[in-house]
C-alpha cells in the first residue's frame, strides 16, 4: 500500500496509480517487496521541525526518510518538502516535476538500502535515482 497526503499545502497533482507502478518496479530491481510507504508532502518549516525533532539536524531539507522495512519488505513514512523540491528544481536546472519524482524515488532507494552520507554513496545514489527516472514517463505522470 502506498500512501499520498499532505499536511497544511496543496497534494502535488499528479497520476498516482503510475507512480505507484512505478515505486514497486523500482523496489522489485532490488529484489524488494512494497509494504506500506506513506508520503507526507508537506513545506520547509514542516521538513525543518521534523529534521530537529527526529534526526536532531538543524537544516532544510528535501526529504527524510523513516525506515520501517525488514527482510525484503520495504515500509516507511516519507516526509517530502515541495519548498525545498521547487528551490532545488530552479538550482540544478530541472524541471520541478522531474525533482519531485526524483526525490519521491530517493525516498524508496533509502528503504531499498541504498545511503548517501558517506564518501562515494551519493554518486551511487544519484545514478540510481537516474536509472529509475528512465523507468517512468514523467509527462505521462503530470498529463492530469
């Protein structure tokens, strides 16, 4: 089961029986199982509180991931900021839905055991990020 909502701004539009197709391709090239993924898309000041409060990190950011997976069974609650999303989009020169799914698929990577803090994992995950946004027609996605 995955899950969409918000907390206090408008849900992205988007088609979320294809992004759901798509996270459980994606899950299944790492020979995992979809259990419950919840998103919660929410702004920077949400994201920001959430990172002191659970993570103990002082800074925005675009997503964080709680893992509650075991074995091969990926579950998780996802906290994604569409602020940091939109400011990222403008800074890397991509479009702002390609960020978002982009950072929707970040989210999964994580509960799939990829990492991104220490030195060469980010390059990892940047190119797994790339590999599963091959896997998805993002117009397709936004034609709502």
């Amino acid at each position: 089961m995955i899950l969409f909502d918000s907390n206090e701004i408008t849900l992205p539009v988007f088609d979320h029986e294809l992004v759901r197709e798509w996270i459980v391709r994606v899950a299944e090239s790492y020979s995992k199982e979809v259990g419950r993924i919840a998103y919660l898309f929410c702004d920077d000041d949400y994201i920001l509180e959430a990172n002191r409060q659970y993570i103990g990190h002082d800074y925005y950011t675009d997503v964080i991931t709680f893992d509650y997976s075991h074995d091969n069974h990926i579950s998780g609650d996802i906290l994604l900021s569409v602020d940091t999303v939109r400011t990222n989009a403008e800074k890397f020169g991509e479009s702002n839905n390609r960020e978002l799914l982009r950072v929707i698929i970040h989210g999964v990577l994580h509960l799939c055991g990829l990492k991104d803090k220490e030195p060469g994992e980010r390059e990892k995950m940047e190119a797994a990020e790339n590999k599963a946004l091959d896997m998805i027609d993002i117009n397709a996605v936004f034609a709502q």
